[in-house]
C-alpha cells in the first residue's frame, strides 16, 4: 500500500488531497479511510482506489502505508491540556 488518506466529518480535506494528487498524474494506489461513512464516500468519489471506514480501519491502514497523509488535527489531538485541568 502507498498512500492513506484519513479524514473525518464531511472528508473535504481528504477529497481535495486525493483530487489535488490525481490532477497532478499521481498513479499509486491510494486509499481512503474515513472515520465516518460520508468521509469515506467523499474520498472515494475524488478518485480513491480503495476505501475503509471507522477507527480499526485507520489503525490496520496507517500501519501499512508509506506516506500517510490527513489534516493537522490528527496529530494535535489531545497535545493541549484540557481546560478542566
């Protein structure tokens, strides 16, 4: 597997990424994972090879990937204390 896009919500970003990728003759296999179904369906219809949604998806899938690709909240998730500490 090269390239696993993951978004979540509407899966904008991961739309306009794998959009962005095949406008630019990207050809690789790349696949989309989506933390809900609309995010996935929306990746996959801007040209994903493949899809997958839900947490053990991204979990199986970026443990495969060579280029994992996603929006900044992924790994900005919980870095900020909570505001009830």
């Amino acid at each position: 597997m090269d390239i696993v896009i993951i978004d979540g919500q509407g899966g904008g970003f991961g739309r306009a990424l794998i959009e962005a990728l095949r406008a630019g003759g990207v050809t690789q296999e790349i696949v989309a994972v989506g933390t809900n179904a609309l995010a996935t369906s929306a990746m996959l219809r801007a040209g994903a090879s493949a899809g997958a949604t839900g947490e053990n998806a991204v979990i199986v899938n970026a443990a495969r990937a060579r280029i994992l690709a996603g929006p900044i909240g992924l790994c900005l998730l919980y870095t900020s204390p909570s505001p009830r500490d």
